[in-house]
C-alpha cells in the first residue's frame, strides 16, 4: 500500500456486497482503503467481469476477480484476472512505472 | 436497414439456439467472461458507494492519481 501511495496512486476494492458488508469487512481485515458496492453490478457489466458461480447447484453471478490499473489521463494501463489478480506487486509495478504527473 | 439488421439478428439467435441445445446443461462449468477492456482502453466512468456510504466517481481521480481497481468476489471470503 505505501509503495502504491508513492506511486501516486488510490486503491479501491469493489464487490457486490453492500456498504455494510464491506465497512465490516475493512475492518475485519484492516484495509485502509475504500471498499466500492456494486450491488446492481452495473459496473462489473461495463467492465465484462460478471462471472457465474455455481453454489450448491444455484447460480449466482458475482465479479471475475480482476485488477485494472487506471492511469492519470483515464486510460487502462494494466489488465490482471484470477489468479494473478491476487498478487498487487505487478499493478504496483505498473504504478511505479508511469509518469508522476 | 436497422429494422432487418435487428430481424437477421434474432433469426441467427434462435438459430443458434436451436442448435446448441441443452448448451447450458447443469455439469457446465462456471462460465468465465474475460474483460474486453485491454491496456489502452478508456476506463468506463462509474460512480459507486464506498464502505461509508459516499459516492465515489471514477472521474475525480483523472488528472490527480492512478487509480487501481481490485475487483473481488465477495466479502468475508478468500480472495
């Protein structure tokens, strides 16, 4: 996290789940960052991340883990899905990399 | 044009779908839907509620920071 704040960078988290769930949830495990609620996933839609999931033999359709890096102007810098999505250090990587202003 | 652009579509929908039947049966794997956003693209804008309730807009950070975006699954679960 501090190498993405020097990097001039903001975190967000996003899920499904409402603000309630997520602000426990932060606390829970201590994030310091923001956890958004797309709870119409109107932007897991935009995004094309809306995965289905079978539980117990219903379907239920909730975010392909996913990290997008968005630089200053806008424009998508960096794409990672499922597993690699899990480790930061590459989008930390991209981070570092583009320019400070 | 766009009337017959529309028929042609629904006619090779429900052609498809008759030739595909049962493509959903219950064995079928999750499907995956992989992102058609590709480094390069414009980020959609969007506005969302944070974990205290404030809307937060992905169009305030432009010109100001990198913003990175984790999308989870859900919650209280791994990952």
């Amino acid at each position: 996290m501090a190498k993405l704040e020097a990097s001039d960078a903001v975190v967000f988290g996003i899920s499904i789940d409402s603000p309630a769930a997520n602000n426990a949830f932060a606390q829970k495990i201590g994030v310091t960052f923001p956890l958004l609620s797309d709870m119409n996933r109107k932007v897991l839609k935009q995004y094309g991340i809306l995965k289905m999931y079978d539980v117990q033999k219903e379907e239920y359709d909730w975010a392909q883990r996913t990290t997008f890096v968005v630089d200053k102007r806008g424009v998508i810098q960096s794409v990672e899905e499922e597993a690699s999505a899990i480790n930061p250090n590459s989008a930390i990587a991209v981070c570092t990399k583009l320019p400070k202003k | 044009m766009r009337h017959t652009f529309v028929k042609v579509s629904l006619a090779t929908a429900l052609l498809c779908a008759a030739l595909l039947p049962g493509a959903r049966s219950a064995q079928e794997k999750p499907k995956v839907n992989h992102t058609s956003l590709k480094v390069g693209d414009s980020a959609p804008d969007f506005t969302l509620l944070d974990n205290q309730w404030k809307q937060v807009h992905l169009s305030d950070y432009r010109g100001k920071k990198n913003v990175v975006l984790a999308f989870y699954v859900l919650a209280f679960t791994e990952g």
